[in-house]
C-alpha cells in the first residue's frame, strides 16, 4: 500500500514538473525559439526615422521557430544567398536551414510557415519547406510577384496550393493572429497570441530593434510612415512582450537556437 502512494506521489511530481518546464495554451504545450543565424552593423538612418547620425547599430539576422502541439511552424524563413550576405556585410553567417537541422528539425517536417514580407531576409528560403502550408498577405505576394528577384521562391510559391492569402488578418489554430500592418512594406504583417494573461507580438521589420517601440520612433525606412507610425505608437503604448527579428541582443551572442519562451 506505501509502495503505491510512493509511485502516485512520484508520478505526480514528474508531471508537475513537465508543467513547470512547458507552457500549455488551449492544452498545448507551446516553445519558441530565435533562429540567429548572422550579424552586422546597420545605418541608423534606416533604422529610425529621421536620424542623420550616420552612426550605425548592431543587427541582428533572426528568424522564428515555434513548437505548437505537434506543429512546426516558422515565422519568416531567412535565407542563403551568399551575394545578399557580402551586401550586407554579415558576419558570422549560417543557413538558418542549417541551423534548425543541427537541432533535429528537418526542412520537412516544418508544418507551416508564416511570411511577414517578401524581402529576401524573410522569404528567401521559402522553396525549401515543400511539405510546409504557407500564410501570406494577398499585398505582399502580389508585390513578390511584381519584382525581379527570387525567382526559385516565386515559382515555388505559384504553383503551391498549400498558399494560404489573406487581406487585413488570419488566425492560424486559434492562436495565432496574423495582422497586415502595411507600413515597412504594402502588405507587410505581425503576428500577435496571447498566454496566460499576456500579450505577446512578432513585429517583423515592423520594428527593427527594440528601441524604435521603447522609445517610439518608427522605423526609417518604410512603405507607408503613417501606417508604422500607428503600430509603433500602439506597441509603446501597450504591454506587449516582443519579438524582434533584427535585436540587437542576438548580436552580441553566438547562440544559434535560443529559447526564447517559455
């Protein structure tokens, strides 16, 4: 009889402490990690608005991993273009497919991705998680479609019927709410959830760094200044915890995959 209140206690304490170490929304455990795969110095001047320092801040090259039940899902999918890495002077550059592979993750079993724009840092290896779905803004993919670059990415794209489009928002598994914003570029997007009583937000280059939220000064370089002008101005005023996917914090590290929550 002991023996048996000794294994339901022991029993008990193992799932508390797999409570402790997860966060569960909607009874699924949710994980999300900052995929860091380079760095570099930024002029000031397209980082905010209005700035004629000519000084520069350190960037960041970041995309997102989430972990969500047993969905895989990337926020944005970086890129491997050594031409756009020589341009933009980035250091310490490695695949972000790379990286996500050395941490047991497979290109494909990414279960969905998520664009939040289509410049090359963010869409750049989109061809290469073929078993992916893929949530864009009707905006954004059209402005793809009208460019001259990325190629690979736009054929992969316009011939996938696993592209999901949408005008002003989606929700992805009732947790994940895709907003169009509009302001770094036409049909650029964030992705807001909420946990226990918190709110939570990806800003894409919505933000660059976590500088132009704190001190409210919308980005320098933007399709529509009013439009980011108002995201800005409401993230400043809120109490939203953020996700930024150029932080000058991942700069200073030579971390690859960091768990940035829970």
């Amino acid at each position: 009889m002991m023996f048996r209140r000794i294994i339901k206690l022991l029993l008990i304490f193992t799932a508390v402490a797999a409570l402790n170490t997860e966060c569960f929304s909607g009874g699924k455990p949710l994980k999300i990690y900052a995929v860091n795969y380079g760095k570099s110095d930024f002029q000031k001047r397209f980082v905010f608005q209005g700035d004629k320092s000519g000084g520069t801040v350190p960037f960041s090259w970041t995309c997102y991993y989430i972990e969500y039940g047993d969905r895989k899902i990337l926020i944005d999918t970086g890129f491997n273009d050594m031409k756009m890495v020589k341009m933009f002077g980035i250091k310490d550059f490695k695949d972000p497919v790379a990286i996500l592979k050395e941490n047991g993750i497979e290109a494909d079993m990414i279960t969905d991705v998520i664009i939040t724009h289509s410049h090359f840092d963010h869409i750049g290896n989109a061809h290469r998680f073929k078993n992916a779905a893929f949530i864009i803004s009707r905006d954004e993919l059209a402005e793809l479609n009208k460019g001259k670059s990325m190629g690979e990415v736009k054929k992969f794209l316009s011939g996938n019927k696993n592209v999901t489009q949408f005008d002003e928002s989606h929700m992805l598994y009732d947790m994940f709410n895709i907003k169009k914003i509009g302001g770094h570029t036409k049909g650029s997007s964030v992705v807001f959830f909420k946990y226990d009583g918190a709110e939570y937000c990806f800003t894409s280059d919505e933000a660059y760094v976590g500088e132009n939220v704190t001190m409210n000064l919308p980005i320098g370089s933007s399709f529509n200044p009013g439009n980011n002008r108002k995201f800005v101005d409401m993230l400043n005023k809120g109490n939203y915890k953020l996700f930024i996917f150029h932080d000058t914090k991942y700069a200073g590290t030579k971390e690859r995959f960091i768990k940035v929550f829970p």
